[in-house]
C-alpha cells in the first residue's frame, strides 16, 4: 500500500494566485524578511 500516492502536487487544488494583490502582498512580506531585515541587522550592527 502507498500512502504517498494520495498527495501528489497535481491534486492541490485552491489556494492563493501569485499575480492576486493578497498573493502580492504574501511575497513582498517574504522577501522583506528574508532580504530586508538580515540587510538592516548588518548595516546597523554592532559599532565599536
């Protein structure tokens, strides 16, 4: 018996559109946390 063969990637349904202004939103918020504060903790990082 295969239980992996229930969740393949083709059987997702639903779920939010990238070009939707919410879809925008959601990637602009990930890249603003994954690129933006790593940038602002090395610019403004420990001064001596």
């Amino acid at each position: 018996m295969n239980l992996f063969s229930e969740f393949t990637v083709g059987d997702v349904t639903g779920g939010i559109e990238p070009s939707s202004p919410i879809g925008i939103l959601i990637i602009a918020i990930g890249i603003l946390l994954t690129v933006g504060i790593p940038v602002l903790m090395i610019l403004n990082g420990k001064k001596d």
